[in-house]
C-alpha cells in the first residue's frame, strides 16, 4: 500500500490528457434510453435544430459518464492488483458548455489531494476537465473523487 500511496503522491500536480473521443448521436440515443431522459435537444435532430443549440446536444450527465474512461486513457491503469477503485463523488461539477453531437471530446486530469483515510483505503481527488475540439469553453470541470480499496 505504502508504495501505491507513494506513486500517487508524486502525480500530484502532473496533468495527463486523454485522446479525443468522438460523442455521436448513436452515443447519445443510447444515453438517452439508459436514462430514459429523451428530450428532444437530445435525440430529436430535426426539432434540435431549432433550438438555441442549432443541433443536439449531449447530456450532460453523458459527458460527466466519460471520465473513467478519458481518465483510464490519459493514465493508463494505475490499479494495484487485487485492489479495487470506486467513484466516490465530485465537488464543484460545472457544466459550462454543450457537447454537440459530432463533435470530439478529450479529459484533462490533475491529481490535488491524496488521503489515506484508513488503513487499506486512499482517497484521490482529481481536478478534471473535459474539453471540446475546436472550442474555447469546456464542457466540464470538476474536483473528482476516487477511492482505492487495496
């Protein structure tokens, strides 16, 4: 444990970014009838269109979905064997701009805070970001929280 605690200590303010990942409308249908949140921003093209987004948009709560995955890709697996990583939560989750469908999304990741908070379980708070090709605003930021079980 000690060496795992170790290795995250030292990514402290490292950042690591993911690849782009396309979010598609076939993405957000099957958001859509995971969540059964099927407003027409979302899964309606046509009618989107007339919206102030000119288009659909992907949830919001997709685009927070993404991050163990855009996080697994910019870090790699940094889970010890045998042990066991959980989302424990988020502070101050923004959502600043929409994600339209078409369009490519990648994470940035930077690790604030590492807590042991007892023994066999550490506590890893990550300032993440969740960015739009081509676009000034993000689509998310937030201080992510993870919990290792080893």
């Amino acid at each position: 444990m000690t060496q795992f605690f170790d290795d995250l200590q030292a990514r402290l303010d490292k950042e690591d970014v993911s690849d782009w990942v396309l979010v598609s409308q076939e993405m957000i249908d099957q958001f859509a009838g995971a969540t059964k949140d099927h407003q027409y921003i979302h899964v309606d093209p046509e009618r989107a269109k007339q919206s102030p987004f000119g288009g659909t948009i992907a949830h919001g709560f997709l685009t927070l979905s993404l991050l163990p995955y855009l996080c697994a890709d910019a870090r790699g697996d940094i889970v010890p064997d045998g042990a066991t990583e959980i989302n424990y939560g988020s502070n101050k989750l923004r959502f600043l701009s929409p994600v339209r469908s078409g369009k490519h999304v990648r994470g940035r990741f930077k690790s604030l805070e590492v807590v042991e908070k007892r023994p066999g379980q550490i506590q890893l708070t990550t300032e993440a970001t969740v960015e739009i090709e081509g676009e000034d605003k993000p689509a998310l930021i937030c201080e992510w929280i993870t919990q290792f079980k080893l």
